[in-house]
C-alpha cells in the first residue's frame, strides 16, 4: 500500500484552478519533496491532503484513506506542522502537548518521549512565550509525532531558523524517515529539498511539471554540474520567492 496516493486531484478557487489535475503516489517511509514557486498549489494540496480543504475532482488516499470519504479516520493517522505557529505561547511546553494528548487520546507519557526526541526535554516547563523561534518549531513538530502518525506534512519546517537548528531539525526529519515514517515536505530551500529527499515533484501554476530523484533531475534537466535550485529555476521560470 502506497502512503499516499493522488490521482488528478484538483482544485478551483471561483474561477482561478489552483490546483490542477495533479497525480503521483508517495512510499512508506519516503520523503517526498513538493516544491514550487509561491502561488503554485503547494499549500492547496496539503490542505486537500489533510482532510482540510475539499477537492474540487479527483481522489486522494493518505495512509490508505480517502480524503473526503475517511476524514475521521483519517486525522489520527497523520501529523500536520503548517508554516505558521499555531501554538499557546502563554502555556510551558509540557502544557501545550499535554493539551493536544487530550485532544488525541494519547497517555500524557508520550509527551516526555517526544520531547526527547527533540531536544526539548529540559525546556519542558518553560514558558513557550519565553521559547526562541527554532525551539518553538521543535515543539510544532513534538506536538505532531504524539499520536505516532504514519504520514508527516511539514510546511516550511526550518524557514528563518539559523543553521544549526535547521541543521537539528533535518536530523529529526531524516530519523523519523529511517522509522518508517512517511514525510511529506515543502520547502524552498533547494539545497535542503536535494539532501532530504528521496524524490521531488515541483508543481507550477497547478500543475506537476517535473516528478523524480534530485540527481536524476539534475542530470536530465540541468545539465553537468547543476544544482536543484538551477532545474527549478529553469523549469519554472522563476527564483523561489517571486
């Protein structure tokens, strides 16, 4: 069973397509690199993805359930870290996993273990108030692993973190990988994206324009000595943040 499955998923905002016929299957354990320029239909199709957003056609199975027929069923089994930080800055940490074991009927123990597993166990009873930036995303993603999902949809995970945070966060990424974990990540660091990921599919005006391995990529569109980021801006047109 493939972790997920998209078959010409689309979606239409009045009478702009934002997402356009889009289709590509990701493995267990896989880490799934979607790029694209902002605009593209990155954000759409998580949403669509995570049972957030409704597709205007097509079909999409993550971890084996439909996206529209299964939500139910289909929440417990993923962990979402959206590029904004949605979390309770006058709680400690401890008390924001606390909250969402609650929400997800998870023993309040799990909360130490992934803590742990990022880095944050002494920080625990701190105010998240008094967090720094990097410490708040290494608690975004605590907070998704509660559960044990099988799917992970990170959006931006390390955008404006210095180096060696980042550098931290990408060890989580490629660890949870080696578990069996399945992660699906946008990025537009394309230096990230090429050391992360085991494909890429970049995604322009809606619509999948290139779907393999980074070096094969590099190879067949960029040429001898290319980068990542010189087959995206050749194929879209476009530097990553115009």
């Amino acid at each position: 069973m493939k972790a997920i499955e998209v078959t010409d998923l689309t979606r239409d905002y009045k009478d702009v397509r934002a997402v356009d016929h889009i289709s590509f299957d990701v493995a267990p354990g896989e880490i799934f690199g979607f790029l694209g320029p902002n605009g593209a239909g990155k954000t759409t199709t998580m949403k669509m993805l995570t049972g957030q957003l409704r597709p205007s056609a097509g079909s999409a199975k993550v971890a084996g359930w439909d996206i529209i027929l299964d939500r139910d069923q289909l929440k417990p089994r993923i962990g979402v870290v959206f590029e904004h930080q949605n979390i309770y800055e006058r709680l400690s940490g401890y008390d924001n996993l606390l909250f969402s074991t609650r929400l997800y009927g998870v023993d309040k123990e799990r909360i130490h273990q992934v803590l742990d597993q990022v880095g944050l166990e002494d920080a625990s009873n701190k105010l998240v108030s008094k967090y720094s930036n990097g410490m708040k995303q290494r608690l975004l993603i605590a907070r998704a692993l509660l559960h044990k999902p099988e799917v992970i949809f990170l959006d931006e995970p390390t955008k404006g973190l210095d180096p060696g945070v980042a550098r931290a966060i990408r060890k989580i990424i490629t660890e949870l990988s080696r578990k069996g974990v399945t992660i699906f990540l946008t990025t537009h660091y394309m230096e990230e994206a090429d050391q992360l990921s085991n494909r890429v599919a970049i995604i322009d005006r809606g619509k999948i324009i290139a779907l393999s391995t980074p070096g094969q990529l590099k190879v067949q569109t960029g040429g001898e000595g290319s980068t990542l980021e010189d087959v995206f801006i050749k194929l879209t047109g476009k530097d990553l943040y115009r």
